[in-house]
C-alpha cells in the first residue's frame, strides 16, 4: 500500500539514526501571495508523531486503513466509513502526497472508536463530537503542513485550504462554512460567541485563495 510521497520521505528520514528532526522549514507561498511559516520545534514535534502514526498505519495488524482513489477535490471527512477495526478514507486520485494526511485523518478516528483516543489524541483523549473533530483536523493539519514546509511536497487545494485557515485562526469558521449541517448546536453557540468572525473569514478566504470558501460555493 502506497502511502505517497510524504511518507516515504518520513519513513526514510525516521529509519536513519539520530534524533527525530527535520530540516528548516522553508516558507510556502501560494498564488495570492499568502505565505505560511512555521518554526522548527514546532515541526520536529509534528514529525515525531507523524512518524510513529505511520508506522503504526503500516505495521499494527489490528485494524486496516482502506484508501479508495477519488476524482476531484476531496476533502478528509468525505465518504469516511469507520467500522469496528478498518476504516476507509477517499484519497484524490493522481495527488500521491496527499494520500498519509488522509489516511492519518481516518486513523484518528478508528482508534477513537477502538478505544485508543488517549494514545493517539493526547491533547484531547476525552473529546467527542465537534471537539474531537476539531482535533483531528487540526493535527491533520499539521500533517500536511509538515510536508509543505519540510518535505516540499506540491499544493492541493482542499489541504492547503485546511492548513492555511488553521494557521490564520479560522480553523472553527473553516469547518462550520464547510460542513453547515452538522454539529448544528456547537455552530450556533460559536457564532453568537463570536460575531463577525465568519464574515471576517469569508474575505480572507477570497482574498487568500481568489474563491469562495468550501461550503459556499455554487458546486
């Protein structure tokens, strides 16, 4: 099972002898002029775990992470089947470097459901619902900016869409526009605790990415 080109750069990096570090990040820049930095403990940290997950993916013969290969843009969550001990994932179709950072997203979310939440969600070993979504995400997240800075892996809209909202602060706003019917009560809590912020949202989406944000587009 390929993992894409990430993992390999991982799986190589984290065989060699050494402490787990990664080189400097390098700033990513996208068409609009939007840069992305991000320091390196910050990386190393997400190397380390990002690393053991895949290794984890590769070798734990409990459970069985499923990549079904999809044409379009596809974001993690879409078409996500968790069963008791496999999980599949949709993966875009001819995007190699994508293909870990989704295959993390669903790994996340069997263990939540095998009992192993606290071992892999540590930050968050008691979250459910919108919370534990959230977290998920957000280390997915990590993951992909990990081999844009890192490993120069190339764009992809829906992940690069997902990193840049988080690292602007609009994570929440980011998953509230593109998933409008679900988590309905946690949504409205949110926005009446923070007024604004999802029109604040949609124009630094168009201005960062020239299109509206997932979730409100016309298809």
């Amino acid at each position: 099972m390929s993992l894409g080109l990430l993992a390999l750069a991982i799986l190589a990096a984290g065989c060699a002898s050494g402490p787990r570090s990664v080189s400097e990040p390098r700033p990513v820049i996208i068409y609009s002029g939007a840069r992305l930095r991000v320091g390196q403990e910050r990386m190393d940290s997400v190397y380390a775990w990002v690393t053991d997950e895949q290794i984890n993916i590769q070798e734990d013969p409990s459970f069985w992470v499923i990549t079904q290969p999809t044409i379009g843009d596809t974001y993690p969550w879409e078409d996500l089947n968790v069963r008791e001990d496999s999980v599949t994932v949709r993966t875009p179709m001819g995007v190699q470097d994508t293909e870990l950072v989704y295959m993390i997203y669903g790994h996340l979310h069997l263990m939540t459901t095998m009992g192993r939440q606290e071992e892999w969600l540590p930050e968050a070993p008691a979250a459910e619902g919108y919370d534990l979504e959230r977290a998920i995400l957000s280390r997915a997240a990590d993951a992909w900016i990990l081999g844009r800075t890192v490993f120069n892996t190339e764009p992809y809209g829906p992940l690069d869409e997902l990193a840049y909202s988080k690292e602007a602060g609009f994570l929440d706003a980011f998953i509230f526009t593109a998933r409008p019917n679900e988590f309905a009560s946690t949504r409205a809590e949110w926005v009446r605790a923070n007024p604004g912020t999802m029109e604040r949202y949609r124009e630094w989406f168009l201005d960062t990415f020239s299109r509206e944000p997932p979730g409100l587009r016309s298809s």
